[in-house]
C-alpha cells in the first residue's frame, strides 16, 4: 500500500499509510481530503490523489495555483505531478517522503476467474485461499500451514524481495538519507 513518511515533534520518521483515494497534505498530520476525489483538490492547497484503482494505482500531486510545494526541490509543472517511490514534497519548508513499496501480507487470492499457480510449488491457486502477493514483483504465493510457499525461501521464487512476514520492513526510510 501506498503511503508517506511524516516527521514526529521528536524528529522521528513514522509511516502513515494512504487508505484514502485523496489526502490532504496542506495540513500536518496529513489527513484523508474531504468529499469526492473531484472536490477534494478544489477544497484543500494540496492533494494526493489515487487515479487508478488497486494495490498498485499510481498517486498524483495536485497543487493550488500559488502554493509553496516541491517534489525534488522542483515546482510540479501545472501543479501536477504523478509521485514516485522515494519522492520528498515539501510544502511551506515542511517534507513528506511519499513511498510506493508495499510489505508482504496474507491474504486472500482472487485470481478474477484467471488461472493462477503458485512459482514455488507449482499447483494451482484457489480463490479465497491464504496466498501473498510479491510487493517486489506482484507473483502471488501460497501462504497456510499446508502450503508456506511464500515463507519457504527467504526470498520470492521470482525475484530478490524478501519474504519476512512477522518482522517485515521498508527497504528504505528517509532515515537513510
């Protein structure tokens, strides 16, 4: 899930995930915007939104004319910008990082009627099932007590994300910086 990386009063970085199709960024703590998409950034100075839909929809800047916000330290052109894992906004002298990676987690698959197998064991992956989803790669694995595809390695069957469920992390933080 899509989210940003805010700075606590203790100068900390936490993580707040965007649940919401639009936040409101003008405000600190960011917050979920007001009505409908559309009204959203007509009410606020700067927005979030989420045009496209599911995990992995991309996530648009939408600034008011006049407002004191940078992505990269650059003004977006037309007050829009769409954002990109690891991207700082500042606003009014304030950052957020936005970041696109997800951490793994159990859930139900729902291959839409598409037959879908597992890349480490092969078999067929049935709808409703215990299954995760690569944030790496989007590959989705068995995950249950019968079948810890997901688990069984410590890295995805396709590709280097790491499969830590319990104690999974971001692989970056603007800590890092």
């Amino acid at each position: 899930m899509a989210h940003v990386w805010v700075q606590d009063n203790s100068g900390g970085w936490s993580v707040m995930p965007l649940a919401e199709r639009a936040v409101d960024l003008s405000v600190s703590p960011p917050r979920p915007a007001p009505g409908r998409r559309a009204e959203a950034a007509g009410g606020s100075t700067l927005v979030l939104v989420s045009p496209l839909s599911g995990e992995r929809g991309g996530w648009c800047l939408i600034a008011r004319f006049g407002a004191d916000v940078r992505i990269n330290g650059l003004r977006p052109l037309g007050g829009m910008r769409l954002l990109q894992d690891g991207d700082e906004i500042r606003v009014n002298g304030t950052s957020v990082f936005f970041g696109a990676e997800s951490l793994p987690r159990v859930e139900a698959f729902s291959g839409g009627g598409q037959p879908k197998f597992c890349p480490r064991c092969r078999q067929d992956l049935a709808d409703g099932g215990d299954a995760v989803r690569c944030p790496g790669c989007g590959i989705w694995h068995h995950q249950s007590a019968e079948l810890p595809c997901w688990s069984y390695a410590e890295t995805c069957a396709l590709c280097a994300q790491p499969t830590e469920l319990e104690n999974a992390s971001f692989s970056w933080s603007p800590e890092d910086l």
